[in-house]
C-alpha cells in the first residue's frame, strides 16, 4: 500500500485550491460564515475541491497565509464606510441579499424583526403604523412587548387605536403566511427607510466629543474651529449638553439627580460651577444636606481645574443616562423644548 501524499507544492497549487486551504485553516465557525456571502456555484466549486485536497502539509498551509497576508497589507491604508460597503456587497450579491445585510448592520440591534422593533423609539414606530391597515397594527403589537406596545398604542390617534384594539381582541393565532408578510412589509418599507434616515449626524457626533474634552481643550477646538468655520462651530456649540445645561432640570429632575450621584463629586462639581446652579442643587436639599454638602466643598480648599472637569462630565454623563431611561426629563422650560437624551 503506498504511503498517503502529502501537499507540499506551492506552486502547483490552484485559485480554488489557495482558497479551500485558507477557509480550512480559518476554522469552521469563521468559513461558514463566508460561506453565506458566496453563490451556489461558488460553494459547489470550493466544497468540491476541499473534498478532494487530501493532506496538506503545514509548511504549505504557512506560506499561503503569508502570501494572503502579504497581499492584503500591501494595499495600503483602507477607509471603511456604510457606502463603500455596499458598493462591495452589489458587485458579489442581488440587490435583495444586499439590502438586508446593510439593514442589518445600519438598522437597529437585534436578529429578528421583532426584536428590532423593540429598539425602535415607540414615537417613530407610532408614526409608521398610523397609516396601516389597524388589522396589520394588531399583528405588529401582538408580536412585540406589552410595555413598548402601551407607549405604541397611547401615541396613536384615539379612534384608530381603539381599531387596533378591537382587532387585537378578536384575533386568533395569526396565520405564517400573514405574519410573514408584515414581516416582510416592516423590513422593506420601515427598517429600510428607518436606516436610510437613522445616520448619525456628523456635528451630533463631534458634540458628544467635545461634551467629553477637559474645558481647556474644549476651548481650543472650539476656537480654531470658528476661524475655519463659523457655521459649524455654531451647530456643535447649540448641540453640545454642558454642566451649566442641568440648571434646565425642574426641581423632581434635581432632586433624582442628587439621589443617584457620588457626593464627593458633586462637591468637587459644585466648586466650578456658577452661583445660579450652585443655588439650585443647594434649594433640593435638606437643610442639613445642604450644610454638610458647603462644609466639605470648604474643606476640600483649592482643586484642580481638570478633578472638577471630569466631576461636571460625571455628572452631565449621570444626568443623560437618567434621562435615556426615562427618570428625568431636560427641557428649557417648555413642552416642545424637552431634550431626552
């Protein structure tokens, strides 16, 4: 019986060949999941030849990742983007297969339909569903939680929602064939739409940068920034959420506020911060809060400008979070002012 032939010619080897090795050395979580981004024939022509490779010797297997490793780094510096994606997916993918892949990575988390929906805000999805059929707004509230279905449902027009209601009293199980049209309907006509307009704004990002720079460094980016352009500079500024900005919390929000921070910062916050804010946090405390509160800002005497910069971020960070769970509400005083972030 002759000895089993071990793999050891690089250069005789072929593209499919190079390929099949390098999936095989990638392990089989990591090739499957390549696998999903190939067509049929291309699956064929690998797992045919995968098949037939037999040993290959570990040398080999080395200078083919070398190779590939080689060649990808000699490509220079790479820029990922939503868009240059994309344009990568069309060329390889139909246009059904692509669309899905982007709303999965654009869209909001989550690996089913429903579970996505769960992350959409109830006032966006509300919006959407007012204008469907009430017998498909039914289906869509029965599929996802009851807390986010109440918000959903408080938010439609009263008569259409007392619609949805009937129809969510009368339906039986739904039938596959009707779910998954809806199914299909929300991934087409919603989660496309909703992603397509769910980018990030460019100056809300650099916003929440700079809400989180020490105040020095803040200021410089600021001030070079209104040199090149005044606009932006202007539109970042009004974004921005800073310390003085939770002089907006009404007195509930204040006093939430105090119950959740570290005390040793507030008092390092409180020692940078205006006599106006100082006034507010001070006027929600207890008489003897508010004296044990002054007695240790007094003996903590002169501190650094950076410890009560990062005790305001603490803060300011503390006062968002609060807000995005729905404990506070930041406003400028008014009904549609409020700023929940």
């Amino acid at each position: 019986m002759s000895s089993l032939r071990v793999r050891e010619d690089y250069r005789g080897l072929s593209g499919p060949e190079k390929a099949s090795i390098l999936l095989l050395a990638l392990g089989e979580e990591q090739a499957a999941r390549l696998f999903v981004f190939m067509d049929e024939d291309e699956i064929k022509e690998l797992s045919q030849t995968m098949a037939l490779l037999g040993t290959v010797s570990s040398t080999l297997v080395e200078r083919l990742c070398v190779e590939f490793v080689e060649q990808i780094s000699s490509t220079g510096a790479l820029v990922g983007t939503y868009d240059s994606t994309e344009r990568l997916l069309a060329k390889v993918l139909d246009r059904e297969k692509v669309d899905a892949i982007m709303e999965e990575i654009r869209g909001p988390a989550g690996r089913t339909m429903w579970e996505k929906l769960a992350n959409v805000s109830e006032a966006v999805l509300a919006n959407y569903l007012k204008n469907e059929y009430p017998q498909t707004v039914a289906v869509v509230l029965s599929k996802v939680k009851p807390d986010h279905a109440a918000r959903v449902l408080a938010l439609l027009p009263d008569s259409f929602a007392l619609e949805v209601v009937m129809r969510m009293l009368r339906m039986e199980s739904v039938q596959k064939e009707v779910l998954d049209d809806v199914e299909r309907t929300l991934r087409n006509e919603f989660m496309s739409n909703l992603a397509r307009t769910n980018r990030r704004d460019a100056h809300e990002m650099m916003a929440e940068i700079f809400n989180n720079l020490d105040r020095q460094t803040e200021s410089k980016f600021i001030t070079a920034l209104e040199e090149r352009s005044t606009e932006s500079a202007e539109k970042i500024k009004a974004l921005m959420f800073t310390f003085e900005d939770l002089g907006k919390l009404d007195p509930t929000g204040v006093q939430t506020l105090l119950r959740a921070v570290e005390k040793d910062k507030m008092a390092l916050a409180l020692k940078g911060a205006s006599e106006t804010l100082r006034d507010l946090f001070f006027s929600n405390m207890s008489e003897r809060g508010g004296k044990l509160l002054r007695e240790d800002m007094q003996a903590m005497g002169p501190v650094r400008l950076k410890e009560v910069d990062e005790a305001q971020t603490y803060m300011v960070q503390l006062a968002k979070d609060l807000a995005a769970r729905g404990e506070i509400v930041i406003s400028e005083g008014k009904a549609d002012d409020e700023l929940v972030y």
